[in-house]
C-alpha cells in the first residue's frame, strides 16, 4: 500500500489545481520555449503549431515512463499529465498498451486536485446474454482475448489539469538468448514533455545490451522517420537515446522534443522503444537469490549437446487462407525446413475439409531428397474449404504417437506437434470442451503440442488451452503482423531442444508454495524461472538437485546455496537498484519533476520486496494455467480461488479481477462537483477519532461496535461498465499509531493481538515516539497541546499532538517539522509548504509527500515510513483542536534495538493468559511482555479519523507495566532532541 500512496501523493504544485487565468493567454512559441528544445520559437515547424493550436481535446503536457529491472522482473510506472485549456469540461483519455504477460498494479486519477485510486476487486462469475455469449469487457478488464491496451476516460473541469498514474509489473521471457522490454510510445498526439527511463539491475552483469529502432506496429518494421530505410544495415537507436553501463547496472534514456518527435511521425504514434539484453551465465546449477523469507531461482544452461526432434507440422489450408496469409506461411516453412538438422525427423499435415498427410504412416529422416520432397509439397498447398481443427489435430496425434511406437524412435528424442490455424472450426466436431477432450485422449501425455493463431478471428482460447493442456505454447500472430518473420521466430524457439524432463526440488522442510518445478523440456535461448517461500527461518543452506535428460545422457546437478550469503547479495543489487533510482531523481530537473521524484520513490519501494512480488506473479500465473488444466469443476474452483487471492493481495488486474475506480463528476458549467461531507475522509476531523467510546479507563470493558463504519456509495468506474460501489479508501496503513486525545494502538502481527494504552501528558510535554538515532539514525518526537474536556467528561483536559518532528542523522542530519498547518523540511535546503496543497519534495535522505488537508507522508531511505494524518476543524468547539495523528506505515528499517513509546513494541510478541476468579470477582486477563504481566480489558477503539473500528486489549494507568520504565521516562527536552534517556525497568 505504501508503494501505491508513494504514486498517488507525488506532485508538485504545478501539476495539481485550477489554473491562473493568464496561463491561457500564452501562444504555442513561448510554451515551446519553456522546454529547452535548443531551438528557437520561430523554427518550430509551421505543422507542429497548427496541429497543437488546432487542438480542441485535452493537450498531454507531460508523459513519463519509468522503469526499474531487477533481476528480469520490471516495474513499469507511467505517468501523463493533460491540460484542459477550455473553459467547458473536455473529455480525457488516457490510452497506453502495456506488454500481453504483464499485470496492472495501480490506477490513479487526479483531477481538479482531487484524487482518484483503484481498487482490485473479484470478478464476478460471467453473466451469459441473451444470445449466450459472454459478455466482454473492455481494455481494463484483462480477458485472455486481448489484454494490450489500457484506456480510461473521464472529464476535466474547464481550465484545469488531469495527472494519470499507471503501473504495471511482468517478468521479462529469455527468447533465443535474450530479454525483451517493449514499451509503447503511442500517446496519439505530440508531447511537450516526453520521456523514458529505464534502468536494468542484475545479479550478473549485464551483456549484449541492444537499443532498436523504433518499432511501429506489429511488425519489425522500423519508424524513424518517413524516409528511414525499413531495414538498416545497422540498427541505430531512436534519436536522442542515450546508454549508461556501469559494472551490473545500466540505464537507457529518450527523451525527444515535440520537434524531434514530429520529425518521426506528427500522429504521436511513434511505436515501440525496444530494448533486448542478456546476463552473463555460468554452467551449473543456476542463479539463486534470497530476499525476506521469499526466494527465486534461474535456471537456463548452456553449451549442451542439441536433442533430437521428432515434429509433425499441421497447417491450415481453408479458404481463410488464401492471400497473404498463405503466401507468408509457405516462405515460413521453406526457411524453417532449411533448419531441421539431421537426426531429426519430420512430416506435414495439411488441412481443411479434407486431411491431407504428406508421407502417411511415418516420419521421415532430414536427407537432402526428402527436403527437396517436402517443398514440393508446400508449394502445391491451396486454400480452400472449412476448418477441421478436431481432425487435423487427432490425424498428427496418431501419426506422431504410431512413430514413438516404432523402432526407428530415438527414446531419448523430443516429440512435437506445430499447429497453425486462422479460424474456428467449421467442419466435423465444432465444440471446444470435445476439440480437447479428442486432443488429450490422444495425445496421452507423450508429447507436446504448440499452437500458433493468425489473424483475428481465431478462437484464441482454445488454441491456449490446447496447448497448456499439452505441455506446449500458443502464440498470437496479428493480422497486420509480417506473419513469416514471426513463425519463423517462434520455430527457433522451440526449435532446439537441449533438455527434457526437468525436475527440480530444494530441502523439503526448508521451502513452501514453490511455483512449478516440473518441465517437460527446455529449448536452447529460454529459461526456467522458479520462485518459492522458504519456511525454515533457521536454515543455513538449501539443497538444490536437478535432474534432466539430455541426448542419450541423464544429468543431475546439485548444490547446497548458503542462504544468508545469498540473501546479503541480493539486498546488494537491490541496494544498486535504488541507489540508480536515486540517481534517476536526481536528474530530473524538468517542470513537474516532484512526480518524477515520486515515480522514483514508488520504483525504490518496490526494490525492497521484489523476490516476493516475483513469487507472487509467478503463482498467479502458475493458478490460472491450472484453472485451465482442470478436468473437475471443483478443482478449477480452487485454482480459481487461490489465484484470486494472490491477485488480492499484490492488487493485480487478472483475468480473475476487476479495477475500479471512482470517476470525478464534472457539473454543467465545466466545475467540479463538490466534495460529499458525509462521511468524513482521512483528512476531515471527528471528535471520537481514535478514543475508546466512553474516553474513560475504568469500568467494564467495551465491545467491539463491530466493522467499519459503512460510507456512501458512490458511482464508480469499472473498466469497461459502471456499476455501484463503496467509494475507496484513499489510505490504508498499519494500525500502530498515536492519535487522538492521545491514544496509542500497538499492533502485534506475529501474536495476532493489538493493545492499547493512553497517555496523559501534559501541554507543552515532548514524548519520544520512536528512538533508533544510533542504528537507522531515525527519532521521532510529539509535542502536546491542551484543550478543554467535553462536557461530562471525567477528564479536567485533553491533549493533542501539535507538532511532530523527524530527525534523521544518517547519511546527514536533516529533520521534518509537520504542524496542521505546515510542513518544514531541512534537508539540502530549508523549504517550508503549506498542508492545503498537494505536493511531494526529496531532500536526499528525507522524502515527504503532502496530500492536500488529509495527511503527510514521509519516507526514509525507502524501506522506513510514517503517515501523519492532518485533523483540522472549520468551526472546533471549544474542546477541539487542530491536532496530528501519528502512524507507523513501513518500520523495515528501523533496528530491533529501536525504542520508543511506539518504537519498543516493532519486533516484540506478546502473549495473553486468564487468571482464574478470586472469591466473587471475575476472571481477568493479563498481557505477557518482556517477562512481565500486565492487567488488561478488552476494549474498541477507532482509528484512521475514526473510519475503522479495531477490537484492542487495553493496559490502564499510563500504560504502567507494559511499557519499559515510566511515563516520564519518554518525556525529552526539545523537538529535536536525539539523545539517549536510561528507560527504568518494570518488574513483574
């Protein structure tokens, strides 16, 4: 959650709110001057200005994309800021393709300064029309169809700004020996402000590093230009590119001006920046890291002698073919026959109405006749007549399966079909469920099938099935893709076999929910990628066997990886990953580079826990292959449901899940809408926020009043259609807090418990929160003011937190001064910004993010963060005060030797006991801390602006007992008061 408010708070000022009135005044010349384009004004060309000065949607002033690779697996944040310059509400689309295997992780909006976050909910089950098709969603909702394009539109108030935030994560596919990162650049308009960063950080260092050009379309084709040959001699990088290596990190910039991308195309499609790499490998066991309790292995040899092939080619020769489609496929196959070697062997099936086998009941050896023999064949295809999938397919199993029967078999040889069609089935069987159910029975697991579909009306889900089902591999050949190139491309895939029947296992009482680890084969260029948790926190090593055929030979490699070694490496190149992230913030110096910085800090956070989000991407994966392999219903149920669960918990769009996001309403007169007052949001003051319900510490205990409160409905956008829900939560953060009157929460994960305590200081007190200055070099400090009780409150006052401060001391002193009115941070240079206003800033070692009237964020160091929610009131009674709320949101870096009245309890458990009834009195509970017994009742407090309710175990008296030493003990002299205070001990 962290990681999505790190995108969702940073902006600068300039990007957010209404817009001055003179800001409309200016012409094209002297906007194009505030960008640096190292021309001057009068050169732009005179297209350029019409095609902008014309424009009547929404201008995409600024378009940026991030991207972080660590260890093959990349994070992707876009962000695109557009400006409404009408003074009527326009329509904004924001549109970007993202890669067919890659999950979306985030969405946010931010118009009229308002801000709008997505929320990953399960799909329902499919709904059947009328006609008894499903109903399809649209570019959000990602069906297996077709999950290229993202699109989301909504209404800009007149005058005003819209800042679209996208992420998304995949892991990067070694094909023929190498990595591929395709990102598109297809805003559909020239950019005043464009720009890509990439950086890859790898285990191993990084080799073969390759920038392309531009790549438009589908096809290879490249589009540097209208006059740049199609195929270059020596591909050269877009214009503008620029390439940085050093040791195992490197980063890839382009950034061209609105001339310079209209010199490649004046439609803002400028296509797919490309870029391919490959790490540098050793024989043996693999590449193995280790990060907090998660684990992933690499495994892709090399140098091995090349398996035998037995392969059965069947095509699609119905009149849907006929054209280019054939003409494409034939030049395919001419090349590919070129390439068997010789101890494969080989046939063709051609289909339509009508099966056609060229050498009947035999594969035949790669002899310079038979070759010869075969393209003769080829030549002589012609379309026509329907589409009998179940036939063809059942004709190359039976031909495929009588061969591995014979003697002529090589045992030690790997069997496949490659089957290609452009449509559905016409002829003979025409249902799906009996096509695969015909496919298995004959297949029989001994040999695997790999299905390629071209052009659009092909039934996609069925060829994948097929080839799941079957050990194999569907690929998708669009209908204006160069469809020879690709199947080419796709046969040197699978086209070398160097293993099969892969098994790899680790210690067994050391690991749990590994990812497959079973394969049938491994092809020359690919890798193996496995990703598991470990369950054993003791264990010094992991035992790694893997054993594989290879030829005639059986191979069995095994090793014992010491896992805290491993683990320190990998925090290594996690620690070069963020450090280059810094890096990239550093350098941005371009207007609106506060989101820059904040696309960055998000890029950081995830660096921390990406061995875990691997695992959990690969599970996902790894579940809906299942759901498909499922011969019960209630088999494909549970798949289904653990699958849902993972795409829950690490917010990704599958095709289980929805993302929905509220849509901002845009009144007649081009303004937006005004905000609900009911209920409350984070940053709207309630009375009762955070206190137990009769704000007393005596008498019986409380109940809890049960979940949440409920909060309006609202109508919200789910990709694709609309439908009611509750309007999301803007933040969601640990339950470890000091807010309120004020009243502590301390939440104990690894005991499943949380406790409570109040604290009545006194105005003008300074409580030392958190105190780990020698270690992370982190302290936090409250400051208390006072207020008048409520009436018929025992209490003669109240106390609230006025100011908190941050000190950090590590790297270098800097510290951050939050009030409910302002935030000081002292860091490189002294910059004080009001809380109404929505803005983020980096100071190097301090990092805060304000979101406007709601709350602060700030964040050290990436891997340690606190959320300082801002109560203000319009009209306070006389016992209100503006006041802060303190949360723990990300205490990773903090020390176990950390302090603290919040920072004592981080990496403590606690235990709960009855003590049995003494004379009439009733049992009571008691917390175990630190060897001491604490009494406590059960309480029900509320906290985050009092919008949850959590059930707590309260500890009475200033928290006597369950605290180390006394209340006094925490009071410190100053704000910034960093030293250490000897904590008296408490006795049980």
């Amino acid at each position: 959650m962290l990681l999505l408010l790190t995108l969702l708070l940073s902006f600068s000022p300039s990007v957010l709110g209404q817009l001055e009135e003179s800001q409309f005044g200016d012409d094209i010349d002297s906007e194009l001057a505030d960008f640096d384009l190292d021309i001057a004004p009068r050169r732009v060309p005179r297209q350029v200005k019409t095609i902008l000065s014309k424009e009547t949607k929404p201008h995409i002033q600024e378009l940026s994309i991030k991207t972080t690779i660590i260890s093959r697996y990349a994070f992707t944040a876009v962000h695109c800021a557009m400006l409404n310059r009408h003074s009527a509400a326009a329509e904004g689309v924001f549109q970007f393709q993202i890669p067919a295997g890659a999950y979306i992780s985030n969405f946010t909006m931010i118009i009229g300064g308002r801000v709008y976050q997505s929320e990953v909910t399960p799909k329902a089950k499919r709904v059947k029309q009328e006609n008894g098709k499903v109903r399809n969603k649209e570019s959000g909702d990602a069906s297996p169809e077709e999950v290229e394009v993202f699109r989301m539109a909504a209404s800009i108030p007149g005058r005003n700004r819209a800042v679209f935030l996208l992420t998304y994560e995949e892991l990067l596919q070694r094909r023929l020996g190498r990595y591929e990162l395709v990102t598109s650049l297809r805003p559909l308009q020239l950019v005043s402000r464009l720009s890509l960063d990439v950086t890859i950080v790898d285990h191993s260092p990084v080799t073969d590093l390759q920038v392309l050009p531009l790549r438009n379309g589908r096809s290879t084709n490249t589009a540097n230009g209208p006059n740049a040959p199609k195929t270059p001699a020596k591909p050269e990088p877009p214009v503008t590119t620029a390439i940085k290596i050093e040791k195992n990190v490197c980063r890839i910039t382009f950034s061209p001006n609105i001339v310079q991308q209209a010199k490649i195309t004046t439609s803002g499609i400028l296509g797919d920046f490309v870029i391919r790499y490959d790490v540098q490998r050793d024989m043996g066991i693999g590449d193995i890291q280790v990060l907090n309790g998660h684990f992933v292995h690499y495994f892709a040899p090399k140098d091995l002698p090349v398996v035998p092939k037995n392969v059965v080619f069947v095509i699609d020769t119905s009149a849907s073919m006929l054209g280019t489609k054939i003409k494409q496929t034939k030049d395919a196959l001419f090349t590919i026959l070129r390439d068997l070697r010789p101890g494969d062997r080989f046939n063709f099936i051609s289909f339509s109405n009508r099966i056609k086998v060229w050498q009947p009941n035999r594969l035949v050896p790669v002899t310079p006749l038979n070759v010869r023999d075969a393209k003769k064949f080829i030549y002589t295809l012609m379309p026509t007549g329907g589409t009998n999938i179940d036939g063809a397919i059942r004709s190359g199993s039976a031909l495929l399966g009588d061969y591995l029967l014979s003697p002529d078999a090589s045992p030690n040889s790997v069997s496949l079909i490659i089957f290609l069609t452009d449509g559905r089935p016409t002829v003979g069987e025409t249902q799906s469920t009996a096509i695969l159910g015909n496919t298995r029975s004959a297949v029989q697991e001994k040999f695997c099938i790999f299905t390629i579909g071209l052009g659009n009306d092909v039934d996609y889900r069925l060829l994948e099935r097929m080839a799941l089902e079957n050990c194999g591999m569907m690929r998708r050949i669009h209908e204006d893709a160069d469809a020879s190139a690709m199947l080419k491309g796709f046969y040197d895939e699978i086209g070398t076999p160097l293993l099969s029947d892969i098994r790899i296992n680790y210690t067994e009482d050391s690991v749990q929910y590994v990812t497959q680890h079973l394969f049938t084969n491994y092809f020359n260029g690919s890798e193996i990628v496995i990703a598991g948790k470990l369950s054993n926190n003791s264990a010094e090593s992991l035992h790694v066997q893997v054993t594989a055929s290879n030829n005639d030979k059986s191979i069995v490699l095994e090793t014992d990886i010491p896992l805290r070694h491993r683990q320190t490496e990998t925090e290594k190149h996690v620690k070069a990953a963020k450090a280059a992230t810094a890096a990239m913030e550093a350098g941005a110096k371009t207007p609106g580079s506060g989101v820059a910085q904040g696309l960055g800090a998000a890029l950081s956070l995830i660096a921390d826990d990406f061995v875990e989000r691997l695992w959990g991407f690969l599970s996902v994966k790894d579940g809906l292959r299942s759901r498909l392999r499922s011969q019960t219903s209630r088999e494909r149920e549970d798949h289904i449901q653990q699958a849902t669960n993972l795409s829950l918990t690490y917010h990704f769009l599958t095709p289980l899940t929805n993302l929905v996001v509220e849509k901002p309403e845009v009144l007649a007169d081009g303004t937006m809408a005004p905000v609900p007052t009911n209920p409350p949001s984070a940053g709207e003051a309630v009375s009762t926020a955070n206190e137990l319900p009769d704000d007393a510490e005596d008498g019986e205990p409380k109940k809890s009043n049960g979940k949440p409160g409920s909060q309006t409905s609202s109508m919200s956008n789910m990709i694709g259609k609309v439908e009611r829900r509750p309007a999301k939560k803007s933040i969601t953060f640990s339950k470890t807090s000091a807010d309120g009157d004020p009243h502590f929460v301390v939440e104990f994960p690894l005991s499943k418990l949380t406790v409570c305590f109040n604290i009545n200081g006194e105005p003008g007190h300074i409580l030392r929160l958190v105190s780990d200055h020698k270690y992370s070099g982190v302290t936090v400090n409250g400051k208390l003011i006072g207020a008048a009780a409520p009436p018929g409150s025992h209490k003669q006052q109240r106390t609230y937190f006025s100011t908190i401060t941050i000190v950090v001391d590590q790297p270098r002193r800097a510290y951050i001064e939050v009030t409910p009115k302002k935030v000081i941070l002292d860091g490189r240079d002294r910059i004080v910004l009001p809380c109404h206003s929505t803005v983020a800033v980096d100071s190097g070692a301090l990092s805060v993010s304000v979101a406007g009237k709601s709350n602060v964020t700030v964040t050290v160091g990436g891997n340690i963060a606190f959320v300082i929610l801002l109560h203000q009131y319009k009209n306070p009674a006389p016992y209100q005060r503006d006041h802060l709320g303190f949360y723990i949101g990300n205490s990773k870096g903090l020390s176990h030797n950390c302090h603290g009245l919040l920072g004592q309890f981080l990496y403590e458990e606690v235990g709960l006991a009855e003590l049995p009834a003494q004379g009439d009195a009733k049992p009571s509970s008691v917390l175990k801390v630190k060897e001491r017994s604490v009494p406590v009742v059960q309480k029900s407090r509320r906290i985050y602006s009092g919008t949850q309710s959590v059930d707590c175990w309260f500890a009475r008296n200033n928290a006597a007992k369950l605290i180390d030493g006394q209340y006094e003990d925490y009071l410190t002299s100053h704000m910034f008061d960093t030293g250490d205070r000897p904590h008296g001990t408490n006795r049980v």
